[in-house]
C-alpha cells in the first residue's frame, strides 16, 4: 500500500525538469507557485497568471507546465493523487462528501485566488516537515478547505468536455502539442489533420466535439493569449508582437485581439500600466 499523495518541491536550486508540453496523467494535481508570472493552459482555457497561482487540475485534464525558468525566490509545489484514494470513504464519510464534489470540479480545472492561495501554498510547503500520519491529516484538511473556498473559478466552465477514451485524449495531446510548436506559423487542416491521421472534416468534427470549439477559434484563442503575454512582459511594438503570435495581418490581429479580450492591443498594454499604479 503506497502513500495517498505525492510532493514535489521545485526552486531554482531543484528546477522542474518537465517539458512545458501538453500532457495528462491519471492523477489529480495540485500546482502552487508562490510568485510569477506564466502561462496558464488547462484543456482549451488560456490564460496568463501574474502573481503565482493555486491550481487543481483533475484527472486526464490536458495541461502544460506552469513554470519554465525560476526567478530568485520563486518555488513551485506540486501534490499529486489518485482519484480513487477516497473510494469508499465518501460513501461512508459526509465530512468528505464536499472532497468528491471538488474532484468532480477538477475535471474542467480550477483556479483559487484571495487570502485561501498563500495559506495553502504555506501548509503545501510545511508538508515536507511532518510526519506521514500529520501529513495526511494536512492533506485532507488543505482539499476540505479548498472546496469550501468562495475565490474561485472554473477555466472550462462552457468549453473543454471531460474525455475518459485514452485514444481520444492522445489525439488531443498530439493537436494541443502541434498547435504550440507551430502556432507562429500557418497551420493548414490538411497537416494538423494527418498528424493524427484523419481527413479534414473528421478532424474538424472531433476537435469541436472534444472542446467545444472549432479548430480556427482556437487556434486564434491561442495566438491572442501570446501576444497578451508579450505586451504584459516585453517592450516589443504591436506590429512585431503580431506576427511573434502567427498572424499575417494587422487588421486580423486587431480583430481577433478585440473579440478576445474586448480591447485594442494598445488599450489592453494601458490597462495594464494603469492597474500596476493602482
């Protein structure tokens, strides 16, 4: 009989090593870094974080890593479990019925922000100095408290469908892979589609089936949160940001830009400056 949980702690002494891919495990995952910036992709959501992050992805949910270089200061901790540590607990425990709806949550991706994500970031990294039986006990109390937690929010409320087939999530992976190796590019149907040997229209058909999204908007979803990243953290131009994310014109840039996120690339880097001088 093996632990309930896995702890991984990463720092810039003891670097992830993971590739920054797409992937999925069987595993729940509980992802908490401190401070930072980076970018959050969960199923079809993407986003950007800008001060750390608490995050429960469930299980075989599609995500890439979290954190590619540590700053000074900077740690990543990372709780692993299997889904089924509780079966049969939850029949017979009502203290731990709010556990199982918190896992069934999971399955879309959740994010906790307020007060909740440093106090369970501070019990995550405490948990390296306690006991197996303190641990546990810590562990159990961390996802009853998180699934009490008011500061949260869904990243596949309307969007990702939960997928059990492994073909169809190795499917996933590959396209979710091929999109972030070439999204700078022009994606034609006709080669994203053979890399999972499909025709264009049974790929167009299981993509939108798979997230609820069609290939085109987000591929473009994709394109936009990268140039949101570039405009948050670098000093490039609005032309050069736009073809470092894929596009070939301005004007669909702009656009999809403003379908997006509601603003101008311009007024979105405003909003910024002006939120960082609050």
């Amino acid at each position: 009989m093996g632990h309930s949980y896995k702890c991984a702690f990463f720092d810039t002494n003891t670097p992830n090593q993971k590739k920054l891919r797409w992937h999925y495990h069987p595993e729940v995952e509980l992802v908490y870094i401190n401070s930072g910036v980076g970018k959050r992709q969960v199923g079809t959501h993407l986003s950007n974080y800008k001060d750390g992050d608490l995050i429960l992805i469930g299980s075989y949910l599609p995500h890439t890593g979290f954190t590619k270089d540590f700053d000074e200061g900077q740690k990543e901790i990372v709780i692993q479990f299997k889904p089924d540590v509780f079966e049969g607990a939850f029949k017979n425990f009502v203290e731990l019925k709010m556990i199982n709806q918190l896992l069934e949550l999971s399955k879309k991706g959740i994010i906790f922000s307020g007060p909740i994500k440093e106090d369970i970031g501070l019990r995550m990294e405490g948990l390296k100095y306690e006991s197996q039986i303190d641990g546990f006990l810590t562990f159990i109390k961390i996802l009853h408290d998180l699934a009490l937690a008011k500061d949260k929010e869904i990243l596949n409320a309307a969007g990702y469908a939960f997928i059990s087939s492994p073909i169809e999530n190795k499917r996933l992976k590959i396209i979710f892979n091929y999109i972030r190796d070439h999204f700078m590019e022009p994606i034609a149907l006709e080669d994203i589609s053979s890399e999972v040997f499909m025709t264009p229209q049974s790929f167009c058909r299981f993509f939108k089936k798979s997230t609820h999204k069609t290939f085109t908007t987000f591929l473009n979803e994709y394109r936009i949160n990268h140039a949101t990243k570039l405009l948050s953290e670098t000093d490039l131009d609005v032309k050069s940001i736009c073809y470092e994310s894929g596009f070939n014109y301005l004007s669909n840039f702009f656009r999809n830009f403003r379908k997006t996120t509601n603003y101008t690339p311009n007024a979105y880097r405003e909003s910024l400056f002006e939120d960082a001088t609050d």
